[in-house]
C-alpha cells in the first residue's frame, strides 16, 4: 500500500511537470521516453515517437542522415537512450501522463463497482505484438510519405492517425481543438477521423480494462527493445513464491509470467510497465524485487503487501 501511495504521488508530480513545465521554464527536452505529449501547449518535454518520425524517418528517406540532420537524430536517440537507461519502463509505471489518466479512469470504474472485462492471457499476449507492428509504422510511416506512397499531410502518421495522447491530453490544457474533423482535403480527414475513431475506442476500452492502450503502445515496445541496457529490472526468486497468483491480480496489465515462472529470475515481460503493484502486492518475503544495477530497491514481504491482496472486482 505504502508502495502504491509513493507511485502515485510521483505520477502526479510527474504529470504536473510533463503537462504544465514549459510554463514554469522545466522542459525535459524531446526525446522523452513516454506520452508527454507536444500537442500540449507549455508541455514540459516531448514524446520521442514524434522525433523517430520526424527526424529519423524523414532523415533517412531525404538522404539527410550523415549531414546536421543525422547529427541532431543521432543526439536525440542518444538522449532517449540515456532517460531510458536511468529510469527503464518505471517512466510507464511512475511517469506518464497517459498512464496516470488510464489509472484515474480504473479508478473511477473500481469505485462505480463496474467490473473489469476479461481478455484471456494467451490473447492478450498476441494483442500485445501489435505494439511491434505500430513501432514499425512509426518509423516507416514518414518514408512512405516521402516515396510518394503516403499523402504528404501524414508526415507524423503515428502521432496524427492513432495516438489517443494527441487529442486527449490536450484537454488538461484546456485545448479542444483535436476533437475536430479537419476539412482542409481528404488526407487531413482520414488523418483526424482515424485519430477520433481510434481515441473513442480506446476511450471505451480504457473504461473496460486497466492500462488497455499500454497493451499496444509502441513507447512500450521501444523501451523494451532497450532491455539489454537498462539497468532497473524486475527479478523474482521462484524458490519463495507461494504461488497464490496475487501477482497476476494487481498487475493492470494482467502478466501471467510474473506469477507461473519457475525457474528463471527476469520476469519482466514486453508488457509490463514496471509500476510495482506485484512486488507491493506480494505476500512472499523476497520472492519478488524492483531492482537498479543488480542492487534490490524495494522487495516483497508481508508488511508492504497489507492492504493490496483483495482481489480486483
Ligand atoms: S505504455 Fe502506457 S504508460 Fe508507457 S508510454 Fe505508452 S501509454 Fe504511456
Ligand atoms: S504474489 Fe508472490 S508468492 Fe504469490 S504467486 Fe506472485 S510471486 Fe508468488
Ligand atoms: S508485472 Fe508487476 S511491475 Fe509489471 S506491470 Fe504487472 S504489476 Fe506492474
């Protein structure tokens, strides 16, 4: 519990600083490793799926990658690199803003008593290569536009088409204007009648299931990619487990192996996003970690699990 009210607090200063920096003079750059998303005006960092599409994917196709071009793309993945080897996927569980709204409407669902809709594990696995597939899209989006393939109005076509950030976080800025239909000619409508469609939907599920977009997000599968490189990794010693499941039934983005592993110690999964709801969940002193460079930050046990073992509704 006393885990849980940590993350909490943090996403919250988290979002504060993602949403609202740039008006207090933070800005963390634009190779920030989550949803902080530039369509927010006076955001404090920008999300670098726009700068893999922008910059990489327009650097390559124009023949731009060795100039300044390539330079400046280079430094940015570099700084990605750097964000995500000092936090890994804890910027999904503790710093995204998009994550916190999800986690405010799961709330909001537990409070109303609304129960949570059950894919099952072996689903939800398949669904979950599907943020391969986007990070895919994201880099080879920009090239097709630039053969011809793609209009030229879908120069960002992640970010315009089916990013649900984009006309969502806006919102907390008080900006409605991505919840319009843009006339301007037919590209400009697919592009903001897919980023509706898309947002509605993803709405609806996100009301349904904890986390449903991370479960496809290619920021997800990004940081995942880095795994080699990061150094905050979540461990478990199977020789304590119990095997109560009590894992699995916290974890919003419902990972089985976390609880059926029995043998290796890395149990963290293309899908988690490191918030430590198992590890704060889990009765079993040490059988589950958090831990940085080889060094345990925070470990199971009975005390910090009091309060966290009820079953979801
Ligand atoms: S996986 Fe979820 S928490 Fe992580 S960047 Fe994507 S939307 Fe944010
Ligand atoms: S909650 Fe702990 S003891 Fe229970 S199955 Fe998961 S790792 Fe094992
Ligand atoms: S496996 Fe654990 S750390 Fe990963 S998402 Fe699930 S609860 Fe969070």
């Amino acid at each position: 519990m006393l885990l849980k009210g940590y993350r909490l607090a943090i996403q919250h200063v988290m979002f504060i600083v993602l949403m609202y920096g740039g008006r207090f003079g933070v800005n963390l750059g634009p190779a920030v490793p989550c949803f902080a998303c530039p369509y927010v005006t006076g955001c404090g960092g920008y999300c670098y799926l726009m700068g893999l599409q922008g910059y990489i994917g327009f650097g390559i196709s124009l023949g731009h990658f060795w100039g300044f071009e390539g330079l400046r793309a280079l430094g940015y993945l570099l700084l990605f690199a750097g964000l995500v080897m000092l936090l890994g996927k804890a910027w999904c569980g503790f710093a995204c803003p998009f994550g916190l709204i999800s986690d405010w409407i799961t709330l909001a669902r537990r409070r109303l008593g609304i129960p949570e809709a059950k894919i099952p594990p072996a689903a939800l696995r398949r669904l979950g290569a599907v943020k391969y597939a986007l990070l895919g899209f994201c880099a080879a989006g920009p090239i097709l536009v630039n053969l011809g393939v793609l209009h030229r109005d879908f120069y960002i076509p992640f970010c315009q088409m089916l990013c649900p950030g984009k006309p969502l976080l806006p919102l907390f800025a008080g900006e409605t204007r991505h919840f319009a239909l843009d006339l301007t000619n037919a590209a400009t409508l697919v592009i903001t009648a897919s980023s509706l469609a898309v947002t509605g939907a993803c709405l609806a599920a996100m009301i349904a299931r904890p986390r449903f977009f991370c479960t496809f997000c290619p920021m997800l599968a990004l940081i995942h990619l880095l795994k080699p490189i990061t150094p905050l990794a979540l461990r478990k010693n199977p020789a304590l487990c119990h095997g109560c499941g009590t894992c699995q039934r916290v974890c919003g983005m419902d990972v089985e192996r976390v609880c059926t592993e029995k043998a290796s110690a890395d149990v963290q999964t293309g899908d988690c996003v490191n918030c430590g709801d198992c590890v704060a969940g889990c009765a079993a002193d040490g059988a589950l970690s958090l831990q940085f460079a080889g060094r345990t930050v925070v470990s199971s046990s009975a005390g910090l699990a009091l309060g966290l073992r009820k079953p979801r509704p």
